[in-house]
C-alpha cells in the first residue's frame, strides 16, 4: 500500500525534499540570504553593464570619449560647461560644447566619462587575473597532489623556490621591461615585437596580465594540492578506485567538484588585490598606456593636480570607484565563503 505525502513523518519529508536539491543550488540560496554579498553583486553588475556599454553610451551621447579634450576648460569644475571660444574667429564666444557633470582634468577630458572607462581596466585585470591564477593553479596542484611521491616533491620545491621571490618587485621589473620594449619597438623583431603590437591593441594590458599572471598562481596551487590530498584518499575514491575509474575520471568526476568550492572562495577574495596592484601599478606609471584611463592613472593625476588641497574631486571620484568595486567583491568573496562553507549545509 502506497504512503502518501502526507502521511510521510514530517523529518522523512524535509530530508527528502533536501537532498532533492543539488550543492550549487544549495549554496547559491544561502547566497541570496546574505544581503552584503547580494549587495556585492548588484554593484558588480552596475559596473559590469557600465564597462560592456561605454562604447554605447559614447556612441548615444550619454558620455564622452574618454581621450576626447574640450579647448579651454582645463580643470573644469563639477557642472561647469565646456566653450570653445572663439573658434571660427569672429569674436564671439561659439555655443557650449559639453557640460562636465563631475569636472574635467587638466587636458580638459571629462572626468566622470574617464572613470566609467576606467571600470574596463580594473575588472578585466581582476577576472583575468584571478582565472589565470585559478586554472594554472587548480592544474599545476591537482597533477602534484594526486600522483604524489616524486612528481609531488619535484613539482613544490619548484613552487618553494617561487615562493622566496618577492612578487610586487618582480611585476614592477617586469612593467619596466616592457615598457622599455614598448618604447623600442621599431628596434625589436620576432616575438618581440608581435608581443607590442598585441599589447599596443589592448592598450597595455597585455603586458599587464603577463606581470600579474606570472607568480600569483602558486598561493593558488598549494591550496589546491592541500585539498587534493585531503579528498583523494576518502572512501569514495577508493570506492571509484575499486570499481576500475581511471585516473582523470577520478580527477573530473570526484576530487574537483568537492575542491573546487574553496578555490573559487580564494579567488574571488583575491580580486580586489589584482585591483589594488593595477592600480598601484598605474600610479607608477607602469600601467595600461596613456590616453586609456585607469582608476590608478586618474588618482596620480588628480595628486599632480594638486587635488588633495585644492581640486579634490579630482582625487575623490576614481579613489570611491576604487573603494566601492573592492568592497563590493569582499562582500562577494564572504557571502561565496558562507555559501560553500560544507558546515553551513542545511542552514539555508
């Protein structure tokens, strides 16, 4: 005789509408509930839309062209409008061109135009980033943890000899090689110059990848060789083991979907560093290749300016994007950690 629903005991039935959801599924409701991380979210988003869509908005008239400078009115102050005076030569001062909602720089390009711009720059150096450190880390530290002995102790000396290089020094060696590689580009043939012609068409940020990609992977790796370990001799893998699973089913099948979580959790709270370095990179000026703006870029010009006595706005406006886009992933980065943490399952 069939039991219904309803007849079931009460515990029987939540456990089994639990374990009718999946992990993911799981993880991304407890991530609904923490309002920061929802918050987070939006704001990258926001700021998603906004870096996709700046060709558009140029292109409909809602922004200027974050290169594009306006006759006489260097500096601008915020809500001031643009006069290029007198350019037919009659003597009459012609109609206004632009109105700087948030000011102008000091080559008179719209400050709140070259801010929105600059949103490219930080978030493709943050997910780039943060990819390449996830995918050569997750492969570089699942081979070493899994196969172990010799391969596992060749593989972290090598990483241990990495780690004893001072990262930021390196990347800042790194930027000035390039950027005198960029500068001598007419003298350079082969590979050099293929690597200047590809990095002048994404206006500097290749070199940029290459300096952050380089050593950032092996923080990454030794996590993901940690937890490799610590999965691989659980009983369903010697259960897999046992019925003939081959090693990369081992490997795709069971050990990433449960190390996986931690690793994106790591990631995802390292962004904001990729940001900050990018942005401590182009106050420098080793970063992305002038007229494109970066939130770094735009906070050394506002300081030339002058800005933190007289024009702070300047400084203010890309120093708050700066601010917001790096709280905004922490905020992501906790309510991710809460979410995949295996001790929070059931809570949601």
């Amino acid at each position: 005789m069939a039991v219904s629903d309803s007849a079931r005991p009460v515990g029987l039935a939540e456990e089994e509408h639990y374990q009718s959801h999946s992990l993911w599924y799981d993880a991304f409701t407890r991530l609904l509930r923490n309002r920061a991380a929802v918050l987070g979210l939006i704001i990258i988003a926001i700021l998603v839309v906004i870096a996709l869509t700046a060709d558009l908005m140029n292109q409909w008239g809602w922004i200027d062209h974050y290169g594009r400078q306006h006759r006489g009115s260097s500096l601008a102050d915020p809500l001031e409008c643009s006069v290029d005076v007198d350019k037919d030569g009659d003597g009459v001062p012609d109609p206004i061109q632009f109105c700087f909602l948030l000011g102008a720089d000091r080559l008179g390009r719209d400050l709140l135009s070259r801010t929105l711009y600059g949103a490219r720059i930080s978030l493709a150096v943050g997910v780039v980033g943060a990819l390449v450190s996830l995918l050569v880390g997750i492969v570089y530290g699942v081979i070493s943890g899994f196969y172990g002995g010799r391969v596992d102790q060749l593989m972290m000396r090598f990483v241990d000899f990495l780690y004893g290089i001072p990262i930021l020094p390196l990347i800042i060696i790194m930027q000035v090689y390039f950027r005198a590689l960029r500068e001598n580009a007419d003298k350079v043939g082969g590979l050099g110059e293929t690597m200047v012609n590809i990095d002048n068409s994404m206006g500097g940020l290749f070199f940029l990848f290459i300096a952050l990609g380089m050593l950032n992977w092996i923080g990454m790796a030794r996590l993901a060789r940690g937890q490799v370990l610590s999965y691989k001799e659980k009983e369903f893998v010697e259960a897999a083991r046992s019925i003939g699973a081959s090693n990369r089913r081992i490997i795709f099948t069971h050990l990433l979907p449960n190390v996986i979580g931690p690793l994106i959790v790591v990631e995802a709270m390292a962004i904001p560093g990729y940001i900050f370095t990018e942005a401590f990179l182009s106050f420098l000026g080793l970063g992305v290749n002038p007229p494109m703006p970066s939130w770094g870029a735009l906070i050394t010009d506002a300081i030339n300016e002058g800005a933190i006595r007289f024009r702070t706005h300047l400084l203010l406006v890309p120093g708050f994007a700066l601010s917001i886009t790096t709280l905004a992933f922490n905020f992501l980065g906790d309510g991710l950690r809460d979410a995949l943490d295996p001790r929070m399952r059931g809570e949601a």
